[in-house]
C-alpha cells in the first residue's frame, strides 16, 4: 500500500500576510494559536486535506512543498539518498505535536515526510 499525503504547507516572508491573503481568497478557517505562530488551515472542503502557512526561516526562500506520511522517517531519507535526492532535515521532533523530516528531490523539490 503507498503512502498517503497528509498536510501541506506554504512558508512566506510575511507569513501573516499569506495567511490573510489564503483566509480571503478560499475562505479558510487558519489558527495560529501555538508557540510556533503557524497558521494550521482548515480548509472546510469535503475530501480535502488541510495544511499550514508559516514564516520562511531566516535566509530561506519561500516555498510550497506537501508531507507524506511513512512509518519510519530515517529509512525514508535512506531511500531518498540512494534515488539521487538529498536530506534537507533530519528526523525532527516538534514537541507534542509530530515528527516531520525534509528533503531535496532530484531536481530540487522540497517535500516533507511526517511519522505515521
């Protein structure tokens, strides 16, 4: 069985500019009550699958990217590494709330990883 995709996410320079910006256009409902001011949107949509719109880190481009959800992050990027891609975050732990990892597709892709 593949792996689902389960969360998106789109970082800004001004993330509260894009969140208020996605809010008017679709209509979304977007939370950043949590330490980390993220914008986790719900969406509403029947079927649809919900996100979040945060801050670019420093120096870091703004980018889209989605997250998969596999059951072991680290066998993953070992996977990822050996098709040619490369690891841009190691298995990171956001306390309380998930284990994500990032990385590089061959042509320079970002897309997350998220333990299922």
């Amino acid at each position: 069985m593949g792996n689902p995709v389960v969360h998106w996410e789109i970082s800004a320079k001004s993330g509260s500019k894009l969140r208020e910006f996605y809010a008017s256009l679709f209509d979304w409902k977007i939370d950043t009550n949590n330490p980390m001011d993220y914008g986790l949107v719900e969406t509403g949509g029947e079927g649809g699958i919900n996100g979040g719109i945060g801050q670019a880190q420093e120096g870091a481009p703004p980018y889209v990217t989605f997250y998969v959800q596999v059951p072991d992050l680290q066998a993953h990027l070992d996977k990822v590494e050996d098709l040619g891609g490369k690891t841009i975050l190691p298995p990171t732990e956001i306390p309380n709330v998930v284990t994500i990892a990032m990385f590089q597709d061959p042509e320079g892709n970002s897309i997350g990883l998220l333990k299922g």
